[in-house]
C-alpha cells in the first residue's frame, strides 16, 4: 500500500514535450517573442543611456529577472517588500520597492534585506521616514530613500515643493538613510488609448517631474536616481532627458488591455504570455465551455481573447465563472469542439500570473523550461 | 556571512499573536461566525436526512474540510482533478468531482485517485465516458459516474431525457465505471437578490432534477446519489425530497456578494472571512490607500466592504489597481489614517482565497491557527 499522505499531482509539463502536452489551464510562454521584448527593451534603454530596472512584480520569477539582468538591468523593482525576497535570495543584488509601505513588520524586512542589498524604497508621508530612519540607524544599515512625487496619478507621492523639501530634510536627520533622487511613476497614462496621447502624457509627466528635480537642485541637492515609467510610456520616458532609468514590467508579456492599444509609430512588444485551456464541454448548442474562469486568469481590465487565428476565429471567449470560460461559437459551425486546445491572451497579465505557480517556456511548440513564479503570493 | 540563498520572509502571523500583529494583506478567519456557520450547515443537513457534501473550491484547504468531516459531512466536491489530491492525501476519502474533464492526463489522475478514495466524477458527453470507462476498465478500477443534467444554468450537464439516457447506457458498457445518480447544479440561482426569488427557484430547479429521475425511475435505474445545491439554495433544497445530497462551499465564509442577498425567512451565514490591510499612504487628501489591489482580492463580483461599523463607517473602498486599495474618506474626516488597519469583506470568496497560501484564523482578536489553503491554485 502506497503511503497516502505523500500523494501529490503529477508534473503538469515537462521539458521536451509537445506544448500540446501541458496539462490545462496552464501560463504558457513564447519564448521566442518573450525574448525579442527583453533584449528590445534592453536596447532601448542602453541606446539612449537610461538604466533599465524592470518591474518584477509583473512576472514575480527569478528566472526571468536573472534573464533580464543577464541583459544589462541594473536590478529589479518589486512592489511589496516580501515579494523582494526570493529575488535576493537569488542573487539580485539592487532592489529598488517602488511603493510605500508601514508597519514595523515591514521595516524589519527592509532593515534586514538591507544587509544583502542595495535597497531603494519610497516615501511619501514623514512618518514612514522616521519609523525606517530609526530602525536603520539603530540596525547600522543605510537604506536609500526616493521620496515619491505625484506627477498626476492622484494616488501615492507628495504634491508640492514644500512637502517633497520636508521629505527630503528629515531623511537627512538619519544616519541610516540616504536621499537617492525620486520616484515619478504615472500608471493611468501607460494605458491611454493611443500613441500620441501617450507621448504627450509623458511628456506632461516628464514635465512635472523636472520641476521637482529643478526645484531640489536650487536647494543644492543633487537626485542621483529619477526613475518611472512602464511599457506604455518607455519610449518616450528614455528620451524624456528626465528619467535616469525606466522601470517597465509588462513589456515582457504584453497583456490584451496593452495589446490592445494603438501603437503607432512606436515598437509594441509581441504577446508572448497564454493560457493554455482545454474545451471540457460542449453540450449546449453553441457553447464551448473550457476550463479557465476567474481562478485562471484575471478579468479586471477585460476578458481574455484567443490567440488570433486559432480556430479560424470562430471562439469567443464570453464569461468567466470561477472554474469555466465560456466559449461562445460562431454561427453556423457546427463542429464539436470537445477536448480542442485554446490558447487565451489574458487581459491583464501582472494579476494573472499572481495565480500561477510556474510558467511553461516553449519555442517551436517544445517545451524547453519551466520556471518557477516564485515570488506569487508574496504581498507583505 | 549568512547564506542568501536560504533567505525567506519572515512569517507574516504567528499563533497566540493579536490579530493587530499579523502582518498585511492577510486573510484572517474569524474562527467563532466560522465555527457557527460550519455547525448549521451540518445540523441543516442532518435535521432533513440529506448528506452534507461541502465543495472544497470555495476554501481549498485540508484544514477546513477535516472540520467539515468532524461535523459529519460524507466527504467533499472538488471541481479539478488536481485539486482532489491535497485533500486525498489527508485522509478525505470520499470525492465528487463535480464538473467535467477531458484529457489523457485528466482521466490518469482519475485512475489515480480511485485506487485510494471512493471517487466520483461527473460527465456531459459520450466521448468523456469512454475515455475514462477503457481506462478505469484496463487499471482494474471502478469510478462511479454522476451525469450532470443541465437544470437551467445552461452551462454544461446534457438537457432531455435522450441526451441523459444514451449516457446511462453508456456508462453500462464498462467494467471499470458505475453509474452513480445525478449532479443538478445551478448556480445562476445561489445568486438572486431575495429569499423568495431564491425559493422559487431552487423549486423550479428541483422540479427538473426530480423529472430525470423519474425518466430513470420509469426505465428501472435508480439514483443513488442526488447532488447539487449551494449556499444561497441549501435551505430550500435540503426539504425539496429531491436531493439526496447538498454541496454548498461558500456558507463557511460568506462573500460580499452573498451577504447583500435579501435572507429573511432563512437562515443567513455571517461573515468569517477578512482580508486584513493597512493604510500605506494618506497624501492624498481625502484618501486613505491600503495595501490591498488586485492580488489581494477577487473583484469580479465587487469591490470590497470595510468590515461594517469599523472606523465610524467613514472608509469606504472605491478602486482596486494591482496592488494598491483607494479608499475614500468621508468628507469632513480630517483625521490622518497612515497605518490604520482595515478589515475587508471580499465581494466573491472562491478566487480570493485562491490568492492567498494560508488563513488566519483567530478568536477574540488572538490568533488561534494558522492553515494551509494547500489546494490554492492546483487548477487542473
């Protein structure tokens, strides 16, 4: 008798398989696109001489982060400061935590990741300085601070000269902390609709951070790092003369909110991230119903859509309920779809690899890596 | 030198902790509504002679279905095959898997999985019931089948009598399966607004269910088992004389969506289940942004509410991006929320948990144990 209490499911994917394979819902990666959008946007940034830090929150892998790392990024970001944690263990060595954060639960990790790393936060509020200022000093590391400027997202940041000037002047109060320059992130134009509304977002964007950085030069103090921007915008934030470095995420997936957008006269990155899915019923007349819902894949800016041209086009993803996709058919076609393969372009992909625990990397519809998502679920 | 390779975060909750410690975002339980809600559940059941079967999708967590067992339940629905193994490994030995699957790796996990438990699967379609007859036949294993009939939720199960008997007939042919009964689920129905929508409804739904087993009666096949039912129906279908078996999952917690159901006449779950957040920027004036997004809650069913009568009713959750909350201060509120804690009622509690790899659940504001959600995830 075998012992029960070890029994687990079996590999989902394995190296050297048809992708066709890969037991569904399952992430499945191109890794032929997935390598052109990192090592364009490498080029990107090296051409016009702006460090690129990618955001790790939208892949949460290390294996991707050491790829792009291998590519010339200067480190990584990460959102929440447990999420930074299997990326250090791993051996990033800049992390920069492009948000806020309170609680001494929080400090303590910031305090103790400090010990492995150059590590950069953001502030927005005196208090969060004095809290990680005393526990820095007293834990005799130096931690990087990037008060965060709001340039018209309307969320986190200070607004104003003189709230960023008290920022600044009580980071200076503490032995164990060090102004690093700003953080100017603006997330709601990175989806504006077109091109040339984007660039002249970020530019108005790019504008209103100048501003701060003049501001803080007449005072005497220099910002080493100004650093922003995403997918939407890196075009035009490397060219901005503003950002020192650029940290986009989604550019290594593209996303269909993303892909959706027109992208005229600048580079689209390619999709490069599915979910693979499996039609499991077919018994109501013009329905086609696969197995990915809400608990695989992440609906928020709109439902996924099929990988163009499968299926003659015929499928429609519908509705998602927790454990189905409905899959609406065409008119008139009458073939029974039962077992057929699907492949869906999430609509947002940082939230949809949040329920995965490893992506299946394929090229030539092999399967020839599976990397861990190893940082999922770490939101502390 | 310590070795960065082992670095981990630190545990973000830790028994005998006030529940004020635990670190955010963190789904915390509160174990006493929990602990009435499983109980009624089971005496409703017992009360009216059907069998308790909780469906596992809703908490995912072997913790939770070992207490639901205690309380008398005959076992637990998973909706994937893979699903099923966590709670086979702890010592759950009676499974219905109540959706349909197709797949060579699909029925391998079937096969698997009845060498160790009572297994039952559901079926829509002949090509279903072949696979899995010749392999359950050529493993020299029996695997009881439950055609799903569509009772008006329009997403899989067959409709008519035909439909319904050809898969009967089918079952027959193999050696390796055994026909079971029926599953006749509708979920569309858990979800409307008022107790007597709801009532009738669940009637119209079991008038259906009782007419195929009727059909069956009339050909000299009885249903051993009939399952279905959920947390919005259960009280309706355990007095119906139809369902031999009730499968709600979300009446352990009680979701946002849930709760502002209409439930007078009946019994109504309370709320066990909090997403635990804390207030991580305030430069905003009038917002207050916590550190829990779209990682952090399902909202395909709604934003989420503040836990009610918390912070004089003044917070009130409008917009969730990746992983930031707005929260929205009433007017006239001038008071500074950085690090105020807030509790937050998910508007659908199946993809919320799915988010997350443990509860917390606590009594009396200590925290009381900390479990595995050992199923999160496992999706196909």
């Amino acid at each position: 008798m075998k012992d029960v209490s070890a029994l687990k499911p079996p590999p989902f994917a394995r190296i050297g398989d048809s992708i066709s394979l890969v037991s569904t819902p399952a992430l499945v990666l191109d890794l032929d696109a997935f390598d052109a959008n990192t090592q364009r946007m490498a080029e990107l940034a090296r051409r016009h001489g702006v460090a690129l830090r990618p955001h790790a929150k939208a892949h949460k892998s290390t294996a991707i982060a050491l790829r792009q790392l291998e590519l010339g990024a200067v480190g990584v970001c990460c959102q929440k400061m447990s999420e930074a944690y299997p990326f250090v263990a791993k051996g990033v060595l800049s992390i920069h935590i492009s948000n806020e954060f309170v609680g001494a639960d929080k400090v303590a990790m910031a305090v103790e990741l400090a010990n492995y790393v150059r590590l950069s936060v953001c502030v927005d509020h005196p208090a969060q300085v004095d809290a990680l200022g005393r526990a820095a000093t007293q834990a005799g590391v130096v931690i990087t601070v990037l008060p965060e400027v709001d340039i018209g997202q309307g969320r986190c940041g200070v607004k104003g000269n003189d709230a960023l000037a008290a920022l600044v002047d009580r980071i200076a109060l503490y032995a164990g902390l060090r102004f690093g320059g700003l953080q100017a992130y603006h997330g709601g134009i990175q989806h504006l609709s077109t091109w040339e509304q984007r660039k002249e977002a970020a530019a108005n964007a790019a504008h209103a951070t100048a501003q701060y950085v003049q501001f803080l030069a007449a005072r005497g103090i220099q910002c080493e790092v100004i650093t922003g921007g995403g997918t939407g915008t890196a075009e035009f934030d490397v060219s901005s003369g503003v950002y020192t470095e650029i940290q986009p995420g989604s550019y290594v997936f593209m996303d269909g909110d993303y892909g959706s957008k027109d992208w005229l006269g600048g580079w689209k990155p390619a999709h490069s991230l599915y979910i693979a899915s499996t039609v499991m019923s077919t018994a109501k007349p013009g329905l086609a119903v696969c197995d990915v819902g809400l608990k695989g894949v992440a609906v928020d800016s709109g439902l996924p859509v099929l990988r163009p041209g499968d299926h003659g086009g015929h499928l429609q993803y519908k509705a998602a309920n927790d454990e189905h996709g409905i899959l609406q058919i065409a008119a008139g076609d009458t073939q029974d779809y039962l077992g057929s393969r699907v492949y869906l372009i999430p609509g947002h992909c940082d939230p949809t690899a949040n329920l995965y625990q490893q992506y299946v990397g394929y090229r030539r519809d092999v399967v020839e890596c599976i990397w861990e998502i190893d940082a999922r679920g770490l939101s502390q």
